[in-house]
C-alpha cells in the first residue's frame, strides 16, 4: 500500500510541476496556482494528509527553484491539502475535500502568508488582495478536481481505485 501511495503522489507532483509552469497567474508577489489546488483536493481523495504534505511541500520547493511560484506557495498549499484532507477523512465526501482547500489554502493559507510577508519586508502588502487572490485560485483548482473526481464517481472508478 505504501508504495501505491508513493506511486500517486510522485506522479501528482510532477503533474503539478509541469501544468503549474504551464498555468500561473501573477498578482504581485503572489504567483496564483489553480493547478496546485486541483492537485491538493486529488491528494486528499486519493493518498490522505501525509502524502498530500509532502507533495505540497515537494511541489512548492520545485516551483519556487524553476520561478513558477513564490515562498507564498508553502503556507498555502500545505494548510490547504492538509485541511482538504482531513475534511474528506471525517465525511468522505468530494465536496467536502474541495471546501476543505479553499477554506484552508483561500483563507487560513493567506493569513497565514502576512507574517511571512513582513519578514520578507514587503512594506506594502496588503491582506485583502492576496486572499481575494488565493481564495480564486484555490476555487478554480477545488471545482476543476471537484468536477473530475464526481465524473470519476459516477463511471463507479473512484471506488474501484480506492477498494485496491
């Protein structure tokens, strides 16, 4: 099991670093990544929080090297995978997993980035803007997985993926 487990998650980062290099959406100092979101929610459904982690952090450290993200990637997409996560654990239900990466990556994940902002001495950083942004991007990603992974219910394959 865990070396299904390590199999998804390998193959989810690189998904996320590739479409993310692909797809960004610069707001500032803000690099937007609907991407990183859609593959949150994907973790949360299919490998749980602690694989879901260390994708975060493995994608975040790779798009901040290749300029694809900033510092801001690490708050918000590991609190956002984290509580997506957790959501889908206590209900085990899709809508929830996809509420759980906007409420933790579109709000806890954006407040959490202003202390790292003041220490990065951006003087002029301002809250509002960056969780408008953050909370966009993380619904784009949430809906897009959201809608695949109902798609994938229906064809009954999210079961059959998930009883192996």
């Amino acid at each position: 099991m865990k070396v299904r487990k390590l199999t998804i998650t390998a193959i989810l980062i690189a998904i996320n670093i590739v479409l993310s290099s692909l797809i960004v959406i610069p707001l500032g100092p803000i690099k937007a990544a609907p991407v990183q979101h859609f593959i949150n929610v994907l973790c949360a459904v299919f490998v749980g929080p602690w694989y879901g982690l260390a994708q975060a952090f493995i994608s975040s450290i790779f798009r901040v090297s290749f300029g694809t993200g900033s510092v801001f990637a690490f708050p918000g997409s590991m609190i956002g995978v984290f509580l997506s996560s957790l959501f889908y654990m206590y209900r085990k239900h899709i809508f929830m997993a996809a509420v759980g990466e906007v409420l933790g990556t579109g709000v806890i994940g954006s407040l959490m980035c202003i202390p790292l902002a003041w220490f990065m001495n951006f003087d002029n950083f301002l809250v509002r803007p960056l969780m408008i942004a953050f909370i966009v991007s993380s619904v784009i990603g949430s809906l897009i997985s959201y809608i695949l992974l109902i798609v994938l219910k229906r064809r009954g394959l999210l079961d059959k993926f998930n009883k192996k």
